[in-house]
C-alpha cells in the first residue's frame, strides 16, 4: 500500500502556474513590475513540489494563490498598505462613479488580452512540449544575469546648471550657479548613497533662506501680489490635452522651465508655497512646528501688504483650509463658498465658477485703492473626477483646462485695464496625471512622478512692460527660487519704473537652485545623476520605470 501511495505522488510540472510566471515575466520586462527574485524562487518550489493528497493538492494552491497575489502587489508599483489606510477617509467621502472610474484606470487591457493568448497557447502546447522546463529554464537565465555582467563601475554625470536666457534671443553667458546649491551626486546610485544623500538634502535645505527686505521704504511704488495656486495642471498635462501653445502663456514676462512642485497632492503643496521663504522641508517636517520667518503671507504682512483668500470650493476636504491657517499662517477667513456652480467634485462638494472667484478678487483690490494687497488664490476645477454642474458623467480634462486658461486670459486683460500694477504668480500645485506611465496609471498620484511635479510657473508683471521679456528660467527650481524673486521685486522697487527698475534677465539671474525631490507619506522621488529613483513605505530604491 505504501509502495503505490508513493508512485502515486509524481512530479507534474508547473501546470496553469506556468501562465503567471511567464506572465511576470513579461510584465517585468515591460517595466510593470520589479521581479523579487527569491520570493519567486519560494513560490515556484511551493507550487512545483507534489503533493498527493488531493485535499492538501487544493489547500496547496489556495495558499499559492493568495502568496501569488501578494507577491505581484509587493513587485507593482501600487499604493502600499500604508498609504491606503492613511487615505481611508478620503476615499469613504468620494463620489461612487468616480471610485468606479478609478478602478476601470487601473485594468490594463492589453496585458489582459496578452494573458488570456498565453493561456490558450499554454493548452495548446503542454502536450507537446515541457513548458515548466522553459519556464524554470528562462527564470535561472534572469537570475543568473547579473553575475554575467562586467563588474565595473560607471564614472557618474554630475549635473550642471544651465543658463537662464531670454525665449527669442540668446543671452550673454551667465556664470555658473555656485556649487554650494546643490548637494554633489558622486557616489554610486544604490539604496544606501540615494538615502544618505536624501539626508544631506534635508540638512542643506534647512539652512537655505530667501533674502527679502525688513521694511519697505516710503517712496517704493506700491504693487499687488496675487498667488493664483491651480491644483492638477503639469507640463505633462498640457502638452497632453494639446495646450501647451495656448495664447495665454506668450503674455507672461517669466517662466520657470523646472519648476519642482515636490509633492502631487494639494494640501502638502499649499503649504510648500506658503512656507517657501525657507528651503525644501521634508513631508514630515512640513507638517511640524510654524516657523514665521518661512511664511510668506506673515513675511508680507509686516511689510504692509493686507491679506486675502479666495476658493472656488469650501477647504474642508481634508481639512484644507484650516491646515492652511495653523501650519502656515494664512490669517484671513475663508467666506462660504457661494459662486456659481460649476462642477460638482469627486465628493459631490460644489466648485465655483473661476471667472466668478477672479471678479471677486478685482472687488478686493477696488476697497484698497491706496493700499497693498497679497491674495492666496486656490481653484481645484481641474481635480480629477469633477462633473459638469448637474451632468453625472465625469467632465474630461481638456476643456476645463481650457476653460481655466481662457478664464487666466481675461484676468489678464481685465486687470490691465484698471491700471493697477500687479505681480501675479501661477503656481500650480500639481498635475493631473492626465497621461499616466508604466508606474502609475493615468489620474493616480501616490507617486510624485516628474511627470506629475514638474509644474507650469509663471510670472506676469501687469502695469508695466519688461524689457527682453519672456525670459525663461532653466535651472531646477522649486519654491525658494520663487520666493526669492518675490524679494527681489521688492527690494529693487521692481514696479518704479514703467519697463521695470532693472533688467528682467538680471532679476531671475542665480535664482537658488533645488534637484528634484519629491515626497508624499508613503513614497519619495528624486533625481540623482540624470537617473529618476523611487523608494515606496520603508522599501529599497528603485529606478523610475520609463
């Protein structure tokens, strides 16, 4: 009895296993996911060895197939556990079709189509060949890879500033920013150097400080500054929807070519702006003890300037507006929302019209003729998953975004004819992630890709005419770049004269440089020689798949 229990159990093969590992296997090498090599190993044996019992055969491949579908979510790019949970309750309030439209994102069909072919062709090939020997065979080859490859260290290409110039004319050479503003990226690019050199990030960031003046002088002509923070809207976004080339964009006197948003979610990158007179904080220290001196809405108060605040939505999202008041100083009270509708949010909150947020902003500058103003602007129009007022399917980006910009054209024009000078500021905070990528599909976000950071900034100075302008700003930058022009429009009376007290391409020159580094709660980016690498929860870095 023994005897024939044991010729019973016999080696079998892969069998159907055969289907998801050669599965992984092409998602792997279409940069999908990042195989995890011993867990593979583990997981072939465990399904490889035979059993015979046909009820421990079952329990088996229950076991498998759960350790499968963790193993394939450990090896993808999806949000981790934590930061899951740390979303709950935003997801509970969001709007069912858009979860729905959510989770339809996130069905790559051409794999599936791809996987269904590899399950016919596996039925029809397992009676003429052994596939598990291909299947086996072809994993040892990917494992055994690297010890194939030449040992060698590559010499690393250290990044160099480029020069800020002007759009239509090529300027003088400038000199080099000086080396002190970016941290070196000598080392080799493994998960130790990127961490250490995080840290050094963060140490250097801490003591960088925009200069601005302690007072403003009697004779300084008098200007408003307006802060127009637009969530979902990234050169990525816009060349995507085909409005990179709108008209709106030649009126500005300045862009920022790499402008560095360093998060891709709204409140985080509220507060960078707001706290942006002090260098890059890491997400944690974001949300730490107010340091005054680092916001600028509170900088620009002692210099005079009366505060404002305008939002095509409530702010209670998330606690939104009220996180902004005790992280960051933003004094004024928020009125309740009661433009005209609209789109109604993911959450089923109304958003106002744009149009209507920037008459009422012109209303504010009208009750202070004689005096200085700072308006913080926040729209969220362009959010994934709005709808048109009433409509209940979800509105496309493109003709929001083109809205939003043909709205910015009439600001424009509506403010020059009042004659007041104005330095308006459009910082996005974000993009949509209209696009998507092998990492994160199209309007996901927890990865702060530079696809999705790498925002539009823009400067127009409206009451005067700049000379040489637009001017464009080339180097990586982020907030402390822009905070620092904010200062020197104020220390050099920028507005005194009619084409600008000095010359715009001596105003943006050696503006403080910051690399790419980006971070939500659960995963940080950053750039390190030339390369783009990701490190999700408490796991290794990895290279951003292209």
């Amino acid at each position: 009895m023994a005897e024939t229990r044991r010729r019973s159990i016999k080696w079998t093969g892969l069998g159907l296993w055969n289907v998801f590992f050669i599965s992984e296997f092409l998602l792997s090498s279409f940069s999908y996911l990042s195989l995890n090599f011993q867990y593979n190993i583990i997981l072939i044996a465990f399904v490889l060895f035979p059993v015979g019992n046909r009820y421990l055969h079952w329990l088996r491949n229950f076991i498998a197939i759960i350790a499968a579908v963790a193993l394939v979510y450990n090896e993808s790019w999806l949000p981790g556990i934590d930061s899951i949970r740390g979303n709950f309750h935003n997801l509970v309030a969001m709007d069912t079709s858009y979860l729905l439209e959510s989770v339809y994102n996130f069905i790559n069909w051409q794999m599936v189509g791809i996987v269904l072919a590899l399950i016919i062709f596996y039925y029809a090939l397992r009676d003429y060949i052994r596939v598990t020997t291909f299947t086996i065979a072809y994993f040892l080859i990917l494992f055994c890879a690297p010890l194939w490859q030449p040992w060698f260290e590559q010499t690393p290409q250290v990044q160099t500033a480029q020069v800020v110039e002007p759009v239509h004319q090529v300027a003088e050479q400038q000199p080099a920013q000086k080396s002190s503003d970016l941290i070196p990226q000598n080392e080799p690019a493994n998960s130790k150097n990127l961490s250490e050199w995080l840290r050094a990030f963060y140490f250097s960031e801490k003591e960088r400080r925009a200069v601005w003046p302690e007072q403003l002088g009697k004779e300084d002509t008098p200007f408003d500054i307006l802060l127009l923070n637009i969530c979902s809207l990234s050169n990525d976004d816009m060349a995507a929807a085909g409005l990179d080339k709108h008209q709106v964009l030649s009126k500005f006197d300045i862009a920022f070519d790499n402008f560095n948003s360093a998060t891709s979610y709204s409140g985080p990158a509220a507060l960078r702006l707001l706290k942006s007179a002090c260098g890059q904080p890491s997400h944690d220290d974001l949300y730490e003890a107010r340091n005054p001196d680092c916001e600028i809405m509170n900088r620009l108060a002692r210099l005079g300037y009366n505060q404002y605040v305008f939002m095509d939505h409530s702010g209670q999202y998330d606690n939104f507006y009220q996180s902004l008041r005790h992280l960051a100083g933003l004094s004024p009270q928020l009125k309740p929302m009661t433009y005209p509708k609209a789109y109604d949010s993911f959450d089923e909150e109304p958003i106002g019209n744009t149009k209507a947020v920037f008459q009422d902003w012109e209303k504010s500058l009208q009750a202070n003729k004689d005096q200085r103003t700072v308006t913080f602007i926040n729209l969220i129009a362009l959010h994934d998953g709005n709808r048109f007022a009433g409509k209940r399917r979800l509105a496309a980006f493109k003709p929001r975004a083109q809205t939003m910009l043909d709205d910015l054209d009439a600001l424009i024009s509506d403010v020059q004819k009042t004659g007041r000078k104005v330095m308006l500021v459009v910082v996005p905070e974000h993009g949509a992630a209209e696009r998507g990528d092998k990492v994160q599909v199209a309007h996901l976000r927890d990865i702060p890709s530079p696809a999705i950071t790498k925002v539009p900034v823009l400067i127009k100075f409206i009451g005067l005419t700049p000379k040489g302008a637009p001017v464009q700003v080339k180097e990586p930058t982020s907030y402390l770049a822009l905070s620092t022009l904010i200062g020197r429009v104020l220390q050099t009376n920028y507005f005194a004269k009619p084409e600008g007290e000095i010359p715009l391409t001596d105003l943006v020159k050696d503006l403080p440089q910051t690399y790419p580094v980006s971070e939500n709660a659960n995963a940080v980016v950053l750039k390190y020689q030339d390369k783009v690498f990701v490190k999700m929860d408490k796991g290794d870095w990895r290279e951003y798949a292209k």
